[in-house]
C-alpha cells in the first residue's frame, strides 16, 4: 500500500511503514526514507521499530530494527553510520572508514548531530521523536547531508552549519541544493517558556514572526524558522520541501516524546547516495 501527496509518500511493505520525500524520490542516484513506529521487533512503549531509547529496550531488538532498516535500503547494516546526537551544531565528514559506526560497531566521534559524505553505499542515521530531520541533496556535486534539529540545533543554526560544510568540504552551490523536513513538531504542538522564546528573539528578532504568544507561552514554528534560515544561506526557496507532519498530532503514527511524555522509541531518517 502506498499513500501519496505533494508533501510526503507512505509506504508500507507487510508491517512496514516508512515515508519519503516526493521532491528527492525522483532522484535515480538518491535512497532515502523516514521510519513511522511499524515495523520493527520491539514491545510494550517502544513498539515497534525503535532505533534508540535504550533504557526501555534491549539491545538485540534495536539492532534487529536496524538491519530491518538496512534491508528496506538494500545494504548491509555495516554500511550504516549514526549521529551520536547531543543538540549541537557539529557536522562529520563521513568517509569509507566510517561505515558500520554506531550500529555494528563503535564510534570513535561524540557530539555530532549531522553528518555528510559522497561516499556512494554509505547510509547516513539520525534518530527523532520530535526534532526536525533535515535532508539535505546536491545533485550536481553528488554529496548529501541529514541532520538532527531540536529546538538548540535549529536555534544555533544546524542547517545553515550543514549548507557551509558542503560548501567549504565538497565546492557545493547552496542553490544547488534540495532540501527537506520530516515529521517533527508542528507550532500548535511546540510550547516554550518565555525564556527559550527570548533566545530566539535576541539570536535574530525575524524570527519573533515565526511565534505566537498564548497566555505567558510561546508557540514556535520551528519548521519556518529551519525554512528562513536555508533561504538565508542561499537554498531556493522551489527547493525546499517540508512533509508537512506532526509527530505528536500524529502519535497513531510517529513518536512523539512530548506526546507520549517520554515512554517512546525513536524513528530513524536515513539517506544513502546509489551507484
């Protein structure tokens, strides 16, 4: 069964379910997808495909759920690589060396919330349960790049910081690129107190467009902010693309950390450039 509009494919192979982007699916030289919470081997408030929440899951099921992720993609789960994602800015240059890290075996990075290659066979990980996953594609150059963007990540600049390294690393035009979102946080779902707020307001007052004040909460639409941010970097505005999904208006669907208070696995969005 496959489900389709201008924002977003569902897909679903058996218990399977799993989203794309429209915009990068037509791309012979791209895979890429976003996991929904079916598919996998876990239980009980981590069922059923959960790539993270370690203290509610054992081992075995998440690395289970990971070659199940490697088999939706073609590859051998040594062929995947993972943030090890702690709201910041930095971005790894992933290379053949580091295939397999963070799943079939260790890192040997901390602190790294986006990752980049044009490794061909290498699948790029990153793990959500309310924050943005941004893909990022050069077709010209062949270089792809996914992110991890909480509310810290988005407000630091981690798309801006992911446009600059395929910049700087790979020659990349910024006008070049494809960009995208995944399910995360709609504006409605995003509450603030007033001092996270603030630090929007003072890192750039354009963003104050982007917030609606409700009582002495803020409610803000990160998604805009990541869009201003990327246009500001010099991505085409034609060239972004956001799912247009909620995880926590979606928890039939998505985990949501806010919207299952924390009892949740995480989703994985995964990319890989193809021969």
């Amino acid at each position: 069964m496959e489900a389709c509009t201008l924002a977003y494919q569902l897909h679903q192979e058996g218990a399977r379910q799993y989203l794309t982007l429209p915009a990068l699916s037509g791309y012979a030289g791209l895979r890429h997808l976003f996991t929904t919470r079916y598919g996998g081997v876990s239980s009980g408030c981590t069922a059923s495909w959960n790539f993270g929440a370690w203290s509610l899951d054992s081992e075995a099921n998440i690395l289970r759920n990971y070659e199940i992720l490697a088999e939706t993609l073609g590859v051998a789960p040594n062929r995947l690589v993972r943030t090890d994602q702690t709201h910041t800015t930095n971005i790894r240059v992933v290379t053949e060396a580091d295939a397999g890290k963070g799943i079939t075996r260790p890192r040997d990075y901390s602190d790294v919330d986006g990752l980049v290659t044009d490794v061909k066979g290498i699948v790029l990980v990153t793990g959500h349960a309310d924050c943005n996953a941004l893909y990022f594609y050069d077709p010209v150059k062949a270089v792809i790049g996914l992110a991890h963007s909480g509310w810290r990540g988005t407000l630091n600049g981690i798309g801006a910081a992911m446009v600059e390294t395929m910049r700087m690393q790979y020659g990349c035009n910024p006008a070049d690129l494809v960009a995208g979102l995944g399910p995360a946080l709609c504006q409605t779902c995003f509450e603030v107190d007033p001092d996270v707020a603030q630090r929007f307001f003072k890192k750039d007052p354009a963003y104050a467009q982007f917030a609606v004040q409700k009582g002495i909460k803020y409610h803000i639409d990160l998604k805009q902010v990541i869009r201003y941010d990327l246009l500001s970097a010099g991505v085409l505005a034609a060239q972004f693309h956001d799912m247009g999904l909620c995880t926590k208006c979606r928890k039939d669907l998505f985990f949501s950390h806010r919207g299952h208070q924390g009892k949740r696995g995480i989703m994985a969005a995964a990319m890989m450039l193809v021969e």
